[in-house]
C-alpha cells in the first residue's frame, strides 16, 4: 500500500486540551501526518494551525476490520429485504440485487463511495473490506472497490480481501478469479465456510492458503460453521498458519464456534490461535453469541470490530458508525462499568489495528495522525452514547 | 386515572398525507382528543388545523411497558457504574446512590420529568412503570413519581406499579408498604423472583396477589430466573392468575425462562399463559436470549416492550425512544424483512397497549388521537433507521 501519510504536506497543528483514552487533558502538536509530541501545554509553533480541544475524549481512529463495502446499498432509497432463510437464499438474493443495480446504472464504485463517506464522518480512518470475487462478476466488484479506494486515499485507508461469497470449490473457476485479485491489488485472499459451505474444508483451505503464500498475501476466512464444525475447521487453520509461518497475517472472521463450544475445547483453541498468531474479527452479531472476549484478550489474540455489510442485499442493519457497532458489542455483552464498556472500545480501535498489522496506530508521538474528538467525560460514555465526532484527523489533516 | 382526552378542549386537526402503519396515504380528522374520521381527500372542518403529513408514517402513540421511572440518571452527568454482580450488589449500590442523590438535593420527582421529557419527545404516549418501595425510603419514590406523573398529565399516561426492589419476604414490612402503595395511587402490584431472590416463592406469590385481589389491583412481576425455576415460577403465576379469575391483569417482565426451557415444556408454559390471561415485557435484552415472540403470538399472549431502567445506579443504557428500543428487539432477533422488523414495532406498539389494557388504541375513528409521526417509507426503515419524531399527538393535542 502508499504511505499516503509521507505524501500529506508538511501540515502543522496543535490540538489543544484534548483526553487521549481518557486521561487527563493534554496538548498534542502534529507535524507531518504525524503525532510530533505530547504533553501539557505545549507551545505552539510559528504557523501552527490550533484547535481548542475543549477537554473532550481523543481516540486514535476507528478501525472497521470487517466490512463489505462492495455491497453496500447506503444512500439509496430504503430497499425492503426480501431473501430466503439460509446461506444460498442469501447468495442467490445478492445476485439478483445486483443484476438489479447494474440494470439501474448504479455501479459499485458509487455505492462504496456512498458508505465510505458515512465512515469517515463518524471517524474511521482504516477499514478491511471483503470484496466479492465470483464467476458471475468476476472482478467487477474489486474493481470498483480499488477506484472509491483510490479516490478517498486522503481520508481512509482500505485493506481489500478478494472474498468466494458464492463459494469456491463449489464454483469451479473461483480459485482462479482469486488469484487474479491478488495480481490486481487485492491485499489479502478471503474463504467462506469451507466445511458448512463449500463441503471440502481441507481443499478449501489449502487453495487459499496456497494462493495468498504464492502471492505473499494474509489471509481472511469467514466462519460462520458453529459448535464442534466450526471448532474443526479452525483446527485446520491453525496448523496451515503454523506451517506456512503465516503468524500475524490470518484472520477468521465470526468465528462463532469459539461461543458454542464447551470450555476445555475453547481452552485448547484459543491456545491454538494464540500461538499460532491468528487474530479474529467478530461483528457484534444480533442473533449469535458473543465472542469469549476477555479470554481471547488474557491469551493475546488479536480480535477486531467489524460492521459487516451495511444496508444491502443481507441485512438492513448497520450505519458505518463503528462507535455505535462497538456500542452493540458491550450491549450484546452486558457491559456496564465504564472498564468493560472500554474495552469494547478498545476491539474497535486497537484490536482491529492489530488485525490489520498497522505499525504506527495510537496517540503516542511517532504515531499516525489519525484520530478523533469525542465530547464525552469516559470511555463509557463514549460508547454508549456514541455522540457525533466533533474532529476527525487523517494524517494530520482535519477532515 | 383520570380521563384526560375528555377534559381536553375541542381540538380539531386535519392531519393530511398521512400513512398509518405504513399503508397508503390518507387524512385523519382528530375532534375532541380522538380520531373521528379517516379518508382520501377529507374536506377540512371550520376552524380545523391542517398539517400536512407529507406521506409519514403515522403509528399510534409507542408504549412502554416496562420503565423504572424513579431510577433514572437522565439529565445528570455521566456517572460510571459503581455496582459489582449479582442482584444483591445491584441493590445495594442503588441504596448507596439514591443516598447520595438525595443528599444532593436530586429529587425523583426531578429525574422522573427529565426523562419523561425524553419519551415525550420521542412520541411515547403511554408508560407502565415499576417504583421503588422499600423498607429503606417507603413510599417516598412512589411520591415523587405521581407528582410527576401529575405534572406530565396531558403529555403521556403512566401507570404505576409498587415494585418490591428490595425482597419482600426477606424485608419484612415491605408487604404492609406494597398495601400502602395501592392506597395512595399504585395502579398495579409487582413482585420480584419470587424463588431465586425471595425464596419463598409461594409464599411471596400469595402475598401479592392477595393484595392486589384486595385492592383490585393488576399483577407485574418481575421474573429473572431462567429454566425450569423460572418455569415453576410462571406455573404457580399461571395457577393463580386462573383462581383469582385475573385474566387480563396480570403481567410477567423479563420471563428468561420461556426463552430457556425446551421445547414441549415451552408449549404447555405457553398454553397455560394464553388460557389464564397472562401477559409479558421483555425489554430486549443485550445479553440474556431474546423471547420466542413468533410462539407467543401466535399463541395470543399479549407482550409488551420495555426500556428497563434507563441511565440509572442498575445501568448506563438506554435513552427513552421507544422505536429505538424495537430495533434492539428485532435486530437482536435476526429480524431483517421489512414483515420481522414491523412485528417488533408491533411490540412496542399495540403489543405494549395490550398488556396495559388500553381499551381506545389504534388509529381507527374512535381511537384517542395518540399518534407519532416518523419520516420513513415502510415499517421496517422505522424501525431500523428510528429517526427523530417529526409530530407527535396526545389525545389529539400536538406536543
């Protein structure tokens, strides 16, 4: 990917009386995209521009690290659901939809543009979107994807997985499409269910991960397969990570056996992920069981807040504000000290940043510039009242 | 209570364009706090108020079923959540911070109206809330909550039920003060686990159902314990319910239970509701599973949605918009056709009046003129989008 933080020009700001995380009130001056220093008040260079902070919650950039930005349907005119129950239903309703949506001119690169402005209102300054890659479209929608990326460069950063969303094996010639992705700026290869779904779980897995190593690519697995399936193929996971030295750049994504099996089996597999370096993203679902979270966090894998598709062909939920998703996950969790509320907070903005592998993420000096002002006392607040953002910094630049 | 819609002066409004329940387009004549007439094209009256409803969704005034309104934080600073787990601590902190609320000079009857403010505007028109009595502070939040209710009178209609926060079997005293509550102006007697947390079930049923039989009173209990104790807990309700001959008034919050028992025993729990004339709250809950709704309608057990305590000492959630609240409900449900999503604004809409026992509900001619007002296209983007109120009425005044 550009370092579009080196190319930002030599911007020069003091961000007066802000909180980062919380804590007490702090001068932060930035320079160059970066966080240059921070400490109390700091004085402000010759033509420095300065912004009164007013004491309100900095956060370092929202991360989505599970979005469909392809199939968004954000900005048009509410559009009732109307698939079946069920994974093909779902397929097989996306296909129809779109078929709809290109009749009506209206193209992908469009609606991604659409959500990505919602994302970067609320203050998201990177996502990892799934891109559908399948033998219908082809590469159409990666294509479309890599244009909006190209165009909100400045504001936010896009990480694309080229996702099988109608299957792999399943679609002879989808492996294929895969590998062309990689070529035409795909930054990760993606799997869906290869057990549930697909019915050949180890081919599957080992065509993905046999693509993204030739590609020098991660990988992002979808796993919706819950209970003993789901537990099986993440086994399988783990030990092709292991094999290919693949730590820190698998993820799997849902991931809901981890919340159905019995405790042992969850000892073992978080074992498993952690010391095999595979993070996870979970996207606060409605209907499924929460994630053992502070498990996963007393063992170290890295988990990532996601808002999965946003207003389209699957669901009529989501709004692209990831403050509000992490709002629904410690809801979903039952959170109601201000820690616990933090610490969904931190799935959403830390944790996702270690899923994405960004080296530069946080409010200490050196780091990226990429924040967000939140007029709230605490994290909690923050969280559960998830007021609109008052300033969002992408690389030093006010948004 | 006192009927207010017949005391309200003889207001005469012409609602144009309007949609109720998402239908097509039409006029709404309100005269005198109801709806006398509704019609394509409805000549307007002398002295009539047009509005123009600009093809709005109308729905009836929403109602909460289930509110603590003498708990709530609403209005106040931010306050972390202080209490550690389990029902115990959970009273405990609440005892510890209404002393300090009360040394502050922050009355109930204060915070009480600050919320109802929040639920007027967000077009709730009827509310049923539990209040506080104790042997620690007795009737005072009783107290302050009528006077409430009394200031808010033409606005919103509340229902009050004496709730024994505290225990009553293990307080003793408290079961004298639920017979004084009834005296001076509680509409309804609640319980609390009558196994779980007073462990005397039988005995704590007894006792409230014969004060409310005394006093010709309704029932709502709230009911935390989960399987087969929380299904002995509704047997012995339903049982009661049946011998007093209480059909229609008596009222199960929360009922974990039904969510948790298997199959074959959820049917005869759910006959055994339908037959005796029981109804339920729930007030979808983030972390506890959501009630087999489909069953239970289906069946013809009346349930009602509920905010629970709203930013109060037991929780830092919630915001008083009832809408809001259903899309929590459906979403929480895995609701996503636009026909799940409008079955749980039915909930918090003719469900909640059900429960309540509204007898003038709805928006046929007739009905009291309690209406709301919302910018969306179909029940289902209501729900899911819940943007703020554009018009609300109660009995036919325009608030």
């Amino acid at each position: 990917m550009i370092d579009w933080a080196a190319q930002v020009d030599q911007l020069l700001l003091l961000l007066r009386n802000v909180r980062p995380m919380g804590g007490p009130g702090v001068d932060l001056l930035v320079d160059g995209g970066r966080i240059a220093e921070v400490g109390e008040r700091l004085p402000a260079p010759t033509g420095a521009t300065v912004v009164d902070g007013r004491g309100q919650l900095a956060l370092p950039g929202l991360v989505d690290a599970h979005a469909h930005l392809d199939k968004t349907l954000w900005g048009l005119p509410w559009r009732p659901h109307t698939a079946g129950d069920g994974l093909a239903a779902l397929i097989e309703n996306e296909h129809q939809g779109r078929a709809e949506l290109a009749e009506a001119g209206v193209t992908v690169a469009q609606r991604a543009a659409n959500l990505l402005g919602a994302y970067v209102a609320a203050g998201t300054t990177h996502i990892r979107s799934h891109v559908d890659v399948d033998t219908v479209a082809g590469l159409d929608s990666l294509h479309g994807v890599l244009e909006t990326r190209a165009a909100f460069a400045d504001r936010i950063t896009v990480e694309l997985v080229a996702f099988p969303q109608s299957g792999l094996l399943v679609r002879p010639g989808t492996a294929e499409l895969l590998e062309a992705a990689a070529r035409e700026g795909a930054d990760l290869i993606g799997g869906l269910d290869p057990a549930g779904f697909d019915h050949r779980p180890v081919e599957h897995l080992d065509t993905v991960f046999a693509i993204a190593d030739r590609h020098g690519r991660g990988l992002d697995i979808h796993l919706h397969d819950g209970g003993e399936l789901g537990a099986f193929t993440l086994d399988l996971i783990i030990e092709r990570t292991r094999a290919l030295g693949l730590a820190g750049k698998v993820t799997v994504s849902h991931a809901f056996a981890l919340a159905e099996v019995p405790g042992p089996r969850l000892e073992r597999l978080i074992e498993g992920l952690a010391s095999a370096g595979v993070s996870l993203t979970t996207v606060a679902p409605g209907s499924r069981p929460p994630l053992p979270l502070a498990f996963l966090r007393a063992a170290g894998v890295a988990v990532g807040l996601g808002s999965d598709g946003i207003r389209d062909l699957w669901s009529p939920w989501g709004d692209g504000d990831v403050l509000a998703r992490a709002a629904l996950l410690a809801w979903r969790a039952g959170a109601r000290r201000d820690e616990d509320l933090a610490a969904a907070l931190e799935v959403a903005t830390s944790g996702g940043a270690a899923v994405l592998g960004l080296p530069d993420y946080g409010l200490d000096p050196g780091c990226a510039a990429d924040l967000v002002l939140v007029p709230a006392t605490t994290l909690g607040e923050a969280v559960v009242t998830h007021p609109p953002r008052t300033l969002v910094l992408k690389s030093g630049r006010i948004l």
